[in-house]
C-alpha cells in the first residue's frame, strides 16, 4: 500500500497551502472524495481540472498531463490492514448478504454499478459523538439476457 | 458462502406468504436491511422481535430461541465472487484512500464504527435508470491516547 | 466446484433426451450461452422461460420457481484448475494490460460492462484445425464524476 | 502490476508522437492489440516489427533487441484489481462453466488454445451507450488420448 | 483431494481382479497412465475404451456413461502436499526458468501443449537403484501474431 | 520473479557471443539444461565448470566464485503465470494423481526424487508440427521404515 | 515488516541516549506502549507530544509534523513469524472462541472496541520465572439496530 | 469455524440449565474462560473437572471421556471474519511492534509464553460506557542459545 | 486436518485395550513414530505389520487391506494452527537458513531426504522441566549434475 | 526470502578468511547452528559473544552493535520453496499428527518448546550414503489451567 510518489507531493503541497478537500471542492466544481481520488491516482481528471488543481496547489504544469492518464486501479492489499478501511471491509462481510437480499427484492436481478457510482462523506453532529454519514449512489444495472 | 439452514426456511416462509422486506419493517418497526440480517444470522434480535418475526412468516415457535443467539458473523470467502457484493468492496479499493484521507480531515485520526451503524437501502428513480443509494452512518470513534 | 444438485438434474434429463444447447435455444429464443448460465445457476429466469425450459426437459413443474431465483454467482477456485477455462484465466494475465491500453485509448476511462454483457460462441471451421470463436459484448460505461 | 522501464518509454513516445494505436497497426501491418502486447512485454516481435515499431516512436535502435526477446509473462495478481481487467475475470467466474459446457458440446473434449489465438477489439456505436466488442479466436485443441 | 466415488469402486475393482494398470494397457489399446487419467476422471473415454474398462473390471455397464463425460479437471491444492506429486511441483520450481530458457532456444517464442500431449512413466532398473523415468511429449504450440 | 544479475549478465554475453546451450553443453561436458540451471542460479558449479562457462562467455573471473556457491533454489510465485511454465504446472494438476497411482503399482510406496535426477528436452521433429519432448529421470526412492 | 526510516531514526537516538520507553512515559505523560506505537507510526501525536518525543531524542525538529500526521496502520504479513508476535495470534487461534462466548454472556451482542482502547505490559516477577502481563481495556460497543 | 457437535451440545444444555460461565466457574474451581475452553474443545479437562461439568449440566457421562482428549487446536480461517475477534487480530497488526519492542526492552530476547499462560475477562462499569477488561499473563521465556 | 474414520477407528481401540504407542512398538517391531504414521495414514504397513497391529488392537481383519494402501500424504492447511506442530513450523521459519547454511558446509549442495528418513521422540527427564528429545536421520543426497 | 546486508557481509569475511561454522563454535563457545542464527539475524549475541564473532571474522567493531539487537524473526515464505528447507516442512506435513499424538500420550496435554531449545546438526557415516542427523531438544511445557 505505497503512496505513489505524485500523491505525496500533491498532498505535501496541499497541506503547505493550508487547503482542505473542501476547498479545492470549491476550486474545482468536483466533490471532495473524487478530488482526493485523483490525487491518489485512481481516478483521472480532464486536462481543465488537472490544471485547476496543479495551479491551486501552486506545482508545476508538467504535473497536470500524468493527472489525466487512466490508472491501474486497486487499493492493493487483499484484506485490508489500516483499521479504517477494514471497518467498511468488514461492513459487507456482515452486511453483504443481507445488502444483497434487500436489493435483489427492490431492483430485481443486477447490480449497484461502482463505475457510474458517486460518494459523499458527511459529518453528522451528535451530542453522543459525531457520526461519519457515507452516501453511495450507483446506477442500478439489471443483468441482460440474450 | 452456504446459506444456513434457517435462513433458507425463513426466506421461503417469508416469499410463500409474499411479504417483502419492507412489509417486515413495518411489522417489528426495525429497518429492512437489520431484519435481512437477522434473517441471514448475521445480528441478533430480541425475543421480542424475533417472536413478532417468527410469527409474521406463520413458523413454529421454536425458531424464536434460535434467532436471538449471538453469530459468528462473516460472508467467507476473502474476495467475493458474487458481482453485487464484490462491487462494494471494489469500491474500497479504489476508493479506499481517498475516503480515509477525508474522514481523517474531517474528524482526525479515528475510524467508524461498524458496530454503531445503521445501514440504509433506497431507490432513486431516474429517467436515464434508477438509481441504487446506500446510505452507512456509523458513530466516529477517535483513536485513545493512554 | 462442486455442481448444484438442480444443475445435475437438468443435465441428465438434457442429455437423455438428446437435446442439445442449441435446440434449447430454438425452444426459448435465447442464446444458449445464456440458458447454459441459467442451467448452471449463474443466471436467474423469468417464470415463462423457466417454464419452458422445465418442459422441454419433461421435468417437474417445481424446478421452475427455483430457476426464477437470483443466485449466489461465482465460480469458486481463486485461479480455476481445469484447462478449458483456466485458459480464459491466463488471456488475461497476458493481454489484460494491452487490453487495457486499446481499450482506454478507443473509449476513455471507463469499463465494459459484465452485466450489460453478451457471451457468443461459434464455430470457425478451418482445415488447418476448427477454432472457436468467442464474442463479448459489454456496454461501455465510463467512469463518473462527481 | 509495476509497468515495465521500455513499455514506460514507449507510451511516452507514443502519446508525445500523437500516435494511436490503430495507426501503429497500419505501420507495422499487425493488429493494435497485439502491438499493445509487445509493448506491454507480453509478446515477442521479429527484428523487423522491432525496427518498424522503434522507428514509428522515434526511438533508439538499441531498443529493437529488446522488444524481440522471449518475455516472462503475466500480469502478476492473483485477482486483478483494476476494475477493467475484473471484469473479465469475473466473466469467467459467472459465465466459465456454461461455456465449458457449451463449448464441449460444439467440439468435444478439448480447450481453446491461448497460444494460435487472436483477440481483437471494436467499437459498435449504440444510441443507447456505446459497446465495447471482444473477439477471441483460438484453435480447439482436443485432448490426445495415447 | 478427496477420491470421486467411481475412481474408488473402479480401483477397488481393479484391486480384486488382480488387474495392473500394464494389463488394462494390453486390454484397451491405451497408454496406462492415460488409463489411470480416465479412472481418476481427468479424462474421458470413448464409449468403447469405456465398455472395455468397464467390463474387464467385471462391473456394471452403467459406469460406461460416466466415464464419457467430459470431467471437471484439477487436484485441487494449490501446492500439492503429497511427496510423490509435490516433487514435480519442486522440479518446475527450481528447473522451470532453465526449462523455459532453453526450449525457447529451440523452439522460439511458444509453448509446450499440455492437450496434445502425452506422458509415459517407464522403469529403468539400475544397482545403484531402480529409476523412474518420466517422459512427456507435447506439441510445440507458436505464439500467433495477429 | 525478478531475474538475479548475474543471470542477466550472463545471458547478455552468451546473446553477443552467439553461444547456444547446446554449444555450451559441448564445452562443459554437461547437459544444456543443467548448464541453464547454473546460470539462473538454481544449481551449483565446481569451480572448474565455473571456470570454463565464465571463460567461454568471455567475462571476468571474479563470477566464478558466486557460481560455486549453494543457492536459495526456487520460482518463487505459487502458480506460475508464465504460460510455458504453468502447462507443467497443469500437468500435474491433471495427471498428478494418475502419475502416483502407476508409479506407485511399479515401484511401491516411495518418490521419484528430483535431486538424483536428470532432466532432458529434445526436439521431435513432426510433420504435422515439431514436438517437444521433455525426459526425467530421477532415482525410486522408497520410504523408509524403522 | 520493514521498519520505516522515521522509526528506525528515532530508536537509533533512544539507544544512544540511553532512555527506555518508560523514560520517555515519565517524560509525555502517556503510557509507553502508546509512545512506542507513535514511534512504529501506528498512533499519531499531537504537537506537543510529537515536540516533547523529538526534543527528549534531541533530534531535529522537522520530525515533528511527519508524527502528528495519521499513518496508514497495519503489520503487513497475514500470519507474523516472529514468535513472540505469533504467540499473540495463537492465543487468538486457541482462545478465540471461548472469549467470544464468555464477553457475549457478560456483555450481550457486540464488541471490544479496538480504537477506545488502552494496551498495558507489567513485569511479574515470580520465582519460578518472571511474567508478562498484558493487560487491554476497550470499551463495550454493543451492536446497534435500527 | 463450523462448531464441534460435542461443545453444541454443551451449550445447548448449558442454556437449559440457565448456568452462566461465572456458574461454573464455581462449581469446577476454574476460570470462566479456562471453562469456556474446555467446552469449544480447545483445552482438555481432567478426568475429575470433566465429571464436574458434564454432571452440572446434567448430560450423560459418555462426555467426559471425549473433554479429556488432547484436540487439535485452532480457530481456522486464516483472518477471523467475526468482528469480536477480527478485533483482537487488528490489536496486534496495530500494536504488534511496539507491544515487541516494550517487551524486549524490560526482558531481554524471549517471548511471552502461550502455554504457561493465563486470560481473564472483567466487566468495568463506566459511565461513559463499560468496558471489557482482558488480562492476559504468561511467562517470560528467555531463547535459550546453545 | 479431520482426522479419517480408520484412523478414529484404531485409535479409539488403542485407548480401550490401554495399548501405548510404546507397546506397539514392542508388538511390531517398528519405531512408535512410525507406527502413529500408519494409524494416521500418512505411512503404508506391509500385509504382516498391518495383522499384527490390527490383531493386537483386537480388529476385524477387513482393516489389514487398508492399511497396506499408499495413502495421499499430508496434514492440509498451509500453516497449521495446533501449537504443538506450530512450533515445528516456527522452527524452521527461524532455523531453518542457517541449518541449510551448516548442512550445505558439511555436507555440500543437496538435501537431507524426507523419505530415506527416521523420526524418534525421547523424554529427557530434567529437575527443571523435563524435555522432548526429536531426532531426525535422513540420508544426505548430493544434487545430480548431468 | 532476501538476506541481510550484515549476513551477507559476514558470509564474505568467514569465507575470505577460511573458517567453518565449526571452527567458530571453538572461538565462541557456543553451538554452530545458533551461530549461524546470529549470522542470520535469527538470534541476539551478547556484546562478548559480538565482539568475538566480529573479531574472528576480522570485521569493523560497528557490526558488534547490531547483532546483539532483537531482531524480527522468520522467514518469510509461507511454504518454503529451497528443496532443502521444504523437506523440513514435508516432514511435518506427513509426521506432524503422528509426533503429536506420541508426544501427547509420553507427556500429556501441552507443546515442545521452541523458545528453551537447541538444535544440532551431525554427520553420520554410512557405507550406503552418509546420513544428517538432526537432533532438536525443547523443554515440554504443559498447558496451564487457571
């Protein structure tokens, strides 16, 4: 699970400019995870966005064209490691099947799509403690038959 | 990934008297995707709702007992085969970092909770295809300091 | 890759009456591809196709409400032994990057869909040698943004 | 899945020579898939392809040599993790015993050669999304009996 | 690396005739070790190897039938732990790049088919200890270009 | 399977000597494929061996010594992806048991071994395409009883 | 289970300052275990813990931010070989269950959080050998319904 | 992680009797969790504690046989899916390495034994939350060198 | 790691005729170690050792055929989990290269067979803690050249 | 399974200088194997043991520092593929049932040690091939109750 080395200055220079994921939401009309999943290179960015987020981030031009190639996916590890992304591992370890029940009944027989699929995190204030709100949306996709 | 034995006679219990999830939500006033849970032994109910439960789907009794027992929980396989679930954990591994580099911007270094967490299933309609939305809310629990 | 019971049943009745795929496919005007899937339960009928598909073998009106089921999909073993298909297996470990590249350069970033998806084969006779013929199609979906 | 030193290069020329590569397939009279291999070190030219490949780029000639070496191939994880690639593995998972089956029943026992095979890859324009259409071809080897 | 239960009753047989796999050799016109591969359903026989077998093994003539089909093959464990059998892995472990290496010398850039192909198991006797021999033959398959 | 220096150091000059494995069996006195062993470090040479392949590959003396030396011998991935070196692999998944089952009625229960052992590859020259064939031999080895 | 340049940085200069872990407790106010877990970077430290470590090891302040920052957690090999961390493993292989049966019947359904959590090492000095306590405290986390 | 019939059976009649862990521990003089492992077959009892048990939980006397045995011991799946344990799996990919450093610096080059070992589970009620306390001691064992 | 049915068998009679695997030794002439080999069928008797032993457990004769047979050999999972065989494994993950490194100076490039092999257990009394005493003998097989 | 830049330094010198394992166990004081554990960083000198080894291998004081550290043991690869190594894990794949149930039924319920244990090496002189001997010596440690 090594960072690639254009995350690492990307994210060096983001933290020397004091800029938030929320703030480069602004700068480039993109949402926050979307943005930091092109910075993790593994989604890929139009020449306009990957030259909004190089200027904001005050870097070099010759950074904007590696931004918009198409990358070799994947997070790596086969379980993961890291706590925080185990938890949504584990998630459809437990959740799967009964994910899977409750979908098939709604939609029939097909697929939430991770590719025309949108993610927003959201911070829910609670007395209690915070809570971390993941929204998923995906188009649903109904197996063809032919 | 063998379904369990009384997973199986609740499902066809549950379909013989064409009630859907929903129908049952509404029955024992828990959400769909938790009573799917119970059905697949992956949460425990109370005797309460296990009973409201057993006697929706008209089973003896003696299923009550066994559904408020703590499961060992999990799917099995490490990487799941089935294309429905596998696109969640797809999802993590391509956008496993970047969602961890949010929530840590967002709420520092902790996790969220798979243990305080609602998990929600709706159905956008749309013109150019539904849409499937997940809704995960879990509690943020900072790491301690000791 | 142990076959379900449904499956061996509807073999043995597909071969003593001496149907093959392709005549299955007269009787249901579908791919036998497709109704091979179904037969294997890696795919779910509509009632009527399961219907006919049940009489044709002159099996038991009973076995149709278990075709219409959405299955548990996937084959089982990480890397298949058997030769036929583990040679789909090792297609990819040599052309999946190349088809990588072709792929991107021709669609963008995206995917080929597996559910908006199509699986032919035919047979190219040839006096060197008969081949096989095998022809995907899958919707293009490209990846959103957000 | 670390992209090899040479096929790093090549890209590079490729896209700062704003050559696709189906213009590659004019030049060298070879298919784009195929090219793609050799540059991805999954496939061996002839000194000529080498030369013509090499000249197209702009390229040193000491590159010739090594674009006609025997490589060690495939693409390393076990489970790719690239949503792209996935998705064929995940065909075989869902679709590979039908089309063993199917595939025995058109030619007997036997596999399709991965070795005398081709792959190509066409665009079919579709109002409703375009699709992405695969065509394997590979000899029927049967199984030699002694 | 269970035994299917005709591979036990077809041994078992065999054990009480007092049959060599050499004598059923003379008897079927086969090769034993292919005979074996047939008994072990890793491959499959005519309708006459099959009634040839059957019958010498002094068996049931619906054994025939099974023994046509065309099996599922593969031991099952990824890395054998059976001495005899794990020694060939060993063998590719440590002489499978030399191997490699040296039949590209030969051969150019391809394969060694293991579909047409056959292995014969002889006994060299010898004072200093017997030997086995092992001698497998399997077409030269070229890599096709395309 | 990363390939060490040396190895590629010495293939490299036995390229721009024009040397084969078969001329260089001719100047050691030892088979090609043992020669081929030494070279990718899976086999040790005596310092005379090591002398004569240093010196007829025309490189400096001071490979001689790490030519001796005892390495650690192996492939290194589990399952070969190299389709050349997985048909071995497959051969053993397919013929493995049926490979024990004659050799133990031959011999009784023991191994063949693969350090007292030889490993040959020849070329059949076929009309109908050339074959390889590859000879073990390797000494019966039975187990021990105490 | 390489170690990461900072750590190995850091323990350097423990040693050549001579201060053990409980020095460094007295000296932040925080337990040892969790000091030697921000050294391993697998906790994070406020500034000010991070400026009170670095100046005890009198190292260069640019140490500082790089400990404040949230590591990407986790060991690395599935099963560790060390011993004296495999024991730990083991007692999970060995103890597991029975553990899960006692805290479910003390706590009901849910789980020891690993993130609210406390991890302490005593000394028990005993005459037939001296123990290692280990002592963990989390907080109950019961499973939520909704 | 299927349960053995023999502990099935004992909790079963354990759950009739309404006896807790705590309930047996008194009765046998042994710890609730030493107890719990006796039941899932991870520790065996003497011929006297066994008696005790089986008698408590009124079964017949033909088990005390079976819980003197010595079991082969273990969980099975290589990463526990079930979220309490995962829990304590993750403690040790977390703190595994500063837990080792901790303990090598307060007793020299060893291990903490899992034999001559002891864990504990206590109940801490917190306002805030109760917490699971668990409390392991085993003894130190220095490497012997020789 | 089940444990076959003959297996059970033999040892449950063992137990109730108060045979140790000491008196075996006497009966049949052949070391305890070995004799547990054929009872857990990892070794194969000959027709009188096999009467002796089943005689002497006072069997039916129809276990004497099985126990002549040349079993598939191994325990199964890749790492065992049981403590006691764990702690073999460990030792060789530890020792396991500077034995080679000791046995390849006194011995040269080869290996100690596993075949040619004896395996005895001695108890060394010892006032503080008695200790297992295993020794292992195997022949020394030089690596072939050729 | 790569080796230490210290081991490999130490090889070099012991080579240079001419000395065997044994003739360090003469300088040192202590036993071969556990030698050349520290030699692979297996196992913690003590500065005096360091200083003579250093010496004797008429190296640089600085390497005394780091043998006497603890080093993280194992040796990486699941199952080893070194022929000589792998037949110690063989070993253990074949005999490892039957040494536990003889050390079980010598000893009682508990473990050989693989921590208060040594590890010999000998040479037996045999007119039919000499023979390794390999002599392991652990403290039995029994399971605790508590």
């Amino acid at each position: 699970m090594s960072i690639p080395e254009i995350t690492q200055k990307l994210l060096a220079s983001k933290k020397e400019k004091g800029l938030s994921f929320a703030d480069l939401e602004k700068i480039l009309g993109r949402d926050e995870v979307w943005i930091a999943a092109v910075i993790y290179r593994q989604a890929s960015a139009s020449p306009q966005e990957a030259k909004l987020l190089v200027e904001a981030l005050g870097l070099d031009a010759n950074y904007i064209e590696e931004l918009t190639q198409y990358p070799i996916k994947g997070l790596g590890p086969v379980v993961p490691t890291d706590p925080l992304i185990y938890r949504f591992y584990e998630i459809m370890q437990v959740y799967g099947m009964p994910l899977k029940a409750v979908i098939h009944e709604k939609f029939g027989d097909g697929i939430m799509s991770a590719i025309d699929f949108t993610l927003d995190v959201e911070k829910e204030e609670d007395p209690k403690g915070d809570r971390i709100k993941v929204i998923m949306s995906g188009k649903f996709l109904p197996y063809k038959k032919w």
